[in-house]
C-alpha cells in the first residue's frame, strides 16, 4: 500500500505559508516603488522598461536551477527546499536595506538585479514546498493561502508607502525618506517570516527508495541544465497551453505596474513626473494606496477562491477573473476621480488572487511528484519571458505607438488581459487522484 500525506490543520498550512508574506512584501516595493525611485533618479519613461529587465531575466535562471537543485537536495536537519527559503531571505533583507541609498540609475539597477536573484531563490521552493507537503485534496488551500499572504504583503508594502509619504519628510539625495522607511520595513519582514515557516513547518522526509533515487542522481555543473531541457521535452501539454495565457496575462501586468504611477498622474493630478515633482509624489502615494486595495482584495478573496474553486473548477474561476482585470484595466486610465480608482481595482485584486493560485491547480495533478521543483521553476520561466519580452519590446511599443502615454499603456494591457482570458479557454486541466491517506509517522 501506498503512503500518502497527512492532511494538514488550517494552522499548519497558515504557518508554512507566512515566509510567503515577507517574498511578497519585497515583490510589492517592486511593483510599486522601484520605478518611481528610478524616475527621481532622472529615468527617461522609454528607459523603464529596460531597467526592469532584473526581474524576469533572474526569474528565468534562477528559479529553474534551483528547482532542479532542491528536487535533489536532502538534509536530515535543514530539509529540502527550506535552505533556499533561508539563504534568499537573507539576501533579500540586505538588498532591501541598500535600496533607497542608490545614488545612480546603475546602482539602483544593479541592487535590483541581486534582490530578483533573492526573491527568487527564496520563492521558487514555496510552490514545490506545497505539493511536497500537502494531499491533493488540500493543494486549493495551500496555493490560495500563499494568494492571501501575497495579498497581505503586498498591501503593507503599499500600505507602508501611502503612509510614510505623509508623515516623514525629508530625502537623501534624490530619494525622499518616506522610502527608506518601507524598504527598512521590508528588510525586516523578509527574513522574520521566512524564519517563521522554517522553524514551525517540518519536511517530510524522503522514503528509503527515493533517498537511494537522490544519491544516485547525477551530479556536475551542466547537470541542472540537461534536467531542465529534459523536463521540457516532456512537459504535459497543459503547461504549454497554460504557457500562452501566461504570455499575454505577464506582458500586461507589467504594462500596469509599470504605468500605475504616471497614469494616476495624468488623469487624477493633470502632471507628469516633469512638471510637477511635488503633485507626482502624491500620485505616487496615491498609486501605492490603490495597489495597496487591491491586495487587501486579494487577501480577502483568496480563501472565498478556494470554495469555488472546488465548486466550479480552476479554469471557469481563472476565466472570469482576468475578465475582470482587463475591464478594470480599460477603465483605468479614464478615471479623473482619485476614489473612483479603487471600484475597477477591486475586480483586478480578485484576479490577482486567481493569478496567484489558481494556475497551479490546473497543472499540478499533471506534474511528476518527485519533479515538483524542476516543474515549478519552468511555470516561472513561463511568467519571466513574457517579462522579459515586455521589458525588451515595450519601450519601442510605448514610444512609437503609444506616444509615451500611460494610459494607454495600461489600456494596452487590458486588451492583452481578455486574450488571457481566451486563451484559457483551450486549457484541459486533470481531475486529481484518489488518495489513501495513510499516515507517514502513525503506519495506519
């Protein structure tokens, strides 16, 4: 007989999920302070794009290559995939505390390009630490928990930027301190939830055959390579389906994340970073206090997902929400009324929450149990190439089509998010298999 997982406690899944929080909070700052940082900075609006190419490009070698090693990794103390979680929290905080003192556009790229390489290193285990962990019948829980907690600190990353803005004055060079605030918040965060999870959630342990598996894989430096061409090769048809929504879903997101800030201040406050840097700092503020809603949407939303989910299946649930998030980004743009912004955003962070989890249902009954990292590091490389495109394509998009105008850049993004939608028509996700729950450390 077959031993399976154990299922875990609302509590148990709460507690392996909090280092999430600190990963997102760090990811939030990107999405909502790194490029205004680099307009302070004398940033060109062509030029961002490019200078957030850290991001997927670290994505798209790191997060396989460590898929790979922690698929091969077992310590009796340290576990599996928890050294990763420890050694890129660590690195994240001491990025996040650097942040705000870049000087320079080369400085403020190149700290970001080791706080991606952080980010990654800390996140990629977290999706196999779910499958690892938890039976078929709780991977919902698992993936939308990590949706709640991505809600969570992303919205105190927003939150944290709103807030400081209005009461701490003052800059360093060209970086106001109520950024230096949110990111020392952030360095905290990171390594204090990432602590969390790993001192309260054991790994179970590898059987005796997959101990052996383990010893006798291959070892050398090309070897995660060739795992990773390997597993390609013979990826389950619904990654590939998935992987064309991914492309259009990820080009879009970073077309608003990107935008947020400067079209908030043309339609709300009539400025541009140019004009008027006072009104563009509040339109900054304000942009983290709307992305900061729609994360508190999503934290919100994510355990109701989990229900219909269950109820409805993965796909319809993923097919309505980006049908909400590109209406809420065609809206967007056209909104003159600050407080009006957060209606469509409140669509988007449900989406979000479906962005954050969902996917993974659809696909993980397909994967290979003992494949989980290497699997779950592609699904990324499937997120960081679109990125990787935008940021290498959208420059000339923005600058010859769209005349520079973040609005319709946002729009842009919005019709990109309803051919998401279309394309997750074509996707045939697996039902689950039935499981025996048969008790690891009980023998029943």
């Amino acid at each position: 007989m077959s031993l399976a997982k154990p299922r875990l406690s609302f509590m148990q899944i709460i507690n392996m999920n909090v280092g999430f929080f600190g990963i997102q909070y760090s990811f939030g700052l990107q999405q909502s302070a790194v490029n205004p940082i680099y307009d302070f900075l004398g940033a060109k609006p062509d030029e961002i794009p490019l200078l957030n190419l850290a991001g997927p490009m670290t994505g798209l070698l790191i997060q396989p290559i460590i898929g790979v090693l922690s698929d091969r990794t077992w310590h009796p103390r340290w576990g599996r995939r928890k050294p990763y979680f420890f050694i890129g929290a660590l690195f994240c905080s001491l990025c996040l505390f650097l942040y705000p003192f870049s000087t320079t556009l080369w400085m403020a790229a190149g700290l970001l390009w080791v706080l991606d390489a952080a980010n990654n290193t800390a996140m990629e285990p977290y999706r196999a630490f779910i499958a690892d962990k938890l039976p078929a019948s709780q991977h919902a829980s698992g993936f939308l928990t990590q949706s709640f907690f991505t809600g969570l600190g992303i919205t105190l990353a927003n939150i944290s930027l709103f807030i400081f803005q209005k009461f701490i004055p003052g800059q360093h060079g060209a970086i106001p301190y109520w950024v230096f605030g949110s990111f020392f918040l952030g360095s905290v965060c990171s390594i204090s939830s990432v602590w969390w999870s790993i001192s309260k959630t054991p790994e179970i342990p590898p059987t005796p055959e997959e101990l052996a598996v383990l010893r006798a894989t291959k070892k050398g430096v090309l070897q995660p390579f060739i795992e990773i061409g390997h597993a390609i090769f013979h990826m389950p048809k619904v990654m590939w389906q998935l992987a064309l929504v991914y492309l259009f879903q990820w080009y879009a997101l970073f077309c608003y994340w990107q935008n947020a800030s400067k079209s908030i201040a043309q339609s709300v406050w009539k400025t541009t970073p140019s004009e008027n840097k006072t009104l563009y700092e509040e339109a900054v503020g304000w942009a983290g206090l709307v992305n900061g809603w729609y994360n508190v949407v999503t934290f919100l939303s994510a355990f109701g997902l989990v229900y219909m989910a269950k109820k409805m299946g993965p796909k319809k649930v993923h097919i309505v929400c980006l049908m909400m998030a590109g209406l809420a980004l065609l809206a967007f743009p056209h909104i003159e009324n600050k407080y009006m912004l957060f209606v469509p955003m409140a669509g988007f962070g449900i989406a979000w929450a479906s962005m954050m989890g969902i996917p993974y249902l659809m696909v993980v009954n397909d994967i290979p149990k003992e494949r989980y990292g290497v699997y779950m590091g592609i699904i990324n490389m499937m997120i960081v190439i679109p990125m990787i495109l935008q940021t290498t394509t959208f420059g000339y998009i923005l600058q010859h089509f769209l005349n520079n105008d973040p609005g319709k850049a946002i729009s842009f993004g919005g019709v990109l998010l309803l051919l998401a939608c279309g394309a997750t028509l074509l996707i045939q996700p697996s039902k689950p298999a039935e499981e025996e729950i048969v008790l690891r450390a009980g023998g029943h």
